[in-house]
C-alpha cells in the first residue's frame, strides 16, 4: 500500500514536471509569437507613419507647385495681354512726337539766340539743329544683338568661332535695304562673299523667322529712340563749332550756357578764352538780359562782367600777408569804401567810365 501510494506520488510529481516544463516552452513559444507579433505591428505601424508622412509632404508639394503655376499663369496671362496690347505704329507714332517736340523747343532756343545775336560784327550767328546719332544707335543694336542671341552664339562657337567684326558687317546689310523682309535678307546674305563662320551662323539663326523678326525689332527699338540718340549740332557762322577756332568755341559755348536753364551757373574766369572787346560790347549784354532769370556766378577780375553786368553782390578775395588765409569782403559796385579794389581789376577805369556814360545818357533821356 505505501509502495503504490510512494508511485503515484511520483507519478503525480512526474507529471507536474512534465506539465511544468510543457508550460514552459509553451510560454517561451507564447512570448516569442508576440514578440514577433510586436514587432510586426511596430515596424507595420512605422511603415503607415510613414506613408501617412509621405502623403501629407506630396499634399504640400502639391499645394506649392499649384500656387506655383497659379503665379506663373498670371504672369503668362499679363504678358500675352501685354503682347496683344503692343502696337508698333502707336510707338513710333509717339515717338515721332518727341522729335516733333524736341525740334520745336530747339526752334524756339534758336530764336532766342537770333534776338540776343544783334552784334554781328564781333558776333557770327550761333545756330542749332537737331540730329539723330545713328552711329551710337547701331553700336546699341549690335549689343542687344549679342545680349540676346548669346546662347545661341556660345553654342555655336563651340563648333566653330568667329569674330565681331564679321558679325557686324553681315547684320549691317540691313541698314541698305529698303524691305528688310526675311527671304531678301537670306538672300544678300548668301550673296555676302566673306567665309567667316559668321555668315554660317547667321544662316542658321535666322533659318527661324521669328528671330529675324526678333532682330527687326532691336533695330526699331534703337532707330526709333530719338531721346537716348538725339544729338544737338552747334554751328558758329554756318560751320561746325568742331572746326571753328577755340575763341569761337568759347564764344559759342559760354552764350549757350547763359542762355538754356535758369538753374545757377559758376562760370570761372571766362575772360582768360574771349576777346575783351566781346566781353565789353557783347557778353555783358546777355548777362544782364539773362540774370533776371537765373542766378550767374562769375570768378574773375575783368571788370565788365563786374561793373557794366550791374553784380548785384560782390566778394573781393584777398590773401593775408600773415595768416596766408583767404578774407572775403562782400560788397557792391555803390559802395564807396571798396570802389579802388573794383577799379584795380583789369579795366576797371574804362568800365566805371563806361557805366557812368551809360547812366549819364540814362538820365538825359
């Protein structure tokens, strides 16, 4: 009996052992399918995040690229309307107005200058006109030009180079043309007997007409632009002021000066250039006509643009002996007490004489 009781003990405890080490690997086996389950949940979790990232950041790229052809839309939109606004005629219409313009106010200048010119003795007539500066124009065509065709000419160069002057010479035959139309221009182009690759290039180029057209368009820009090349022409006794001597430049020039604006003017010593009988008998009239309109500054020591001008307001200059300083002394021609420093300048007798004269003949009137 204690034998069969001790069996089944050991037997029971036999099992439990059995039972124990099944629950074990069973729980070993129990923990690890959830690890793995675990970690496929994370890493499938991971993955969603990321997708759900991935597809919020496609939602913003796609918002911003939107936005982005919205603007570019609108600036095609206002270009195309810009285009279709663009009316060449109107253009040069309204610049043909400025040079109407211009050459109207250069024709009132030139009968100002016509009614101050009485003296033709020491005076010849000082004449203006106005003139388009063609050759600065086409030097601003041939840069645009290069400006705008200049990846086309870097890629070509790659093959084959060329230099400016060529270039130049083969876009000039266009000035000679009276119907620059595309097919005429080819056709004196390939008639040009240069061999400059320049010739090849310009064929290739305007092998596409609308950079022929492109190119017509810089030269209406340039030749149409009558104020960035308008040139002023001065004439002193119907010859160009660039042959006429220096004392007739001079002449010409101070007289314009006095004459156009009504800004101050700071002319310094102008009797250094001109002849003193002009000073006297011509220049002072057209400074005492002109100074009712416009402040003058003369830095000189010629007496007639001091006294006969009628200076309002003058500064003596004088060097101390000690200090080696400048002192300036304000004064006018009335005033007695500096009247031997106005006498001291160069003719000053015969101006004070000429003034009294002047004022004398004033009063007998």
């Amino acid at each position: 009996m204690f034998a069969r009781n001790l069996l089944n003990t050991f037997t029971r405890l036999e099992f439990l052992k059995n039972l124990t080490d099944l629950l074990r690997v069973e729980s070993f086996t129990f923990h690890n399918t959830l690890l793995k389950l675990s970690i496929i949940f994370l890493f499938s979790n991971s993955l969603f995040l990321r997708e759900a990232y991935n597809i919020t950041n496609a939602n913003a790229t796609i918002a911003r690229l939107k936005a982005e052809v919205d603007s570019e839309s609108l600036l095609l939109d206002g270009l195309q309307k810009a285009i279709d606004d663009f009316n060449m005629d109107e253009v040069v219409a309204i610049c043909k107005s400025y040079q109407e313009l211009l050459t109207d106010h250069i024709e009132k200048i030139q009968q100002k200058l016509d009614k101050l010119n009485t003296n033709k003795k020491l005076v010849k007539t000082i004449s203006l006109k106005y003139d388009f500066d063609y050759s600065a124009a086409w030097e601003q065509i041939i840069r645009d030009f290069q400006r705008l065709f200049e990846p086309a000419i870097r890629q070509f160069t790659v093959k084959a180079k060329f230099d400016s002057q060529p270039l130049e010479q083969l876009l000039f035959h266009i000035k000679n043309m009276d119907d620059p139309s595309h097919d005429k221009y080819l056709e004196v182009l390939e008639a040009d007997p240069t061999r400059s690759n320049a010739k090849t290039f310009l064929k290739e180029l305007f092998s596409d007409p609308s950079n022929f057209e492109l190119f017509k368009l810089i030269i209406k820009h340039a030749l149409h632009d009558y104020f960035t090349y308008k040139k002023i022409l001065v004439y002193y006794d119907g010859k160009s002021i660039d042959i006429a001597s220096f004392g007739q430049r001079c002449t010409a020039a101070l007289v314009i000066l006095l004459l156009l604006g009504n800004n101050p003017i700071i002319i310094d010593e102008p009797e250094a250039h001109l002849d003193s009988m002009l000073i006297s008998n011509y220049l002072v009239e057209v400074i005492k006509t002109r100074k009712n309109e416009r402040q003058i500054i003369f830095a000189t020591h010629n007496a007639n643009f001091v006294i006969n001008g009628d200076a309002e307001l003058i500064h003596i200059l004088e060097v101390d002996d000690h200090t080696n300083l400048t002192i300036i002394k304000s004064t006018t021609i009335e005033n007695d007490a500096t009247r031997d420093n106005l006498v001291a300048l160069e003719g000053g007798h015969e101006a004070f004489q000429k003034r009294e004269h002047r004022y004398s003949n004033t009063l007998k009137a």
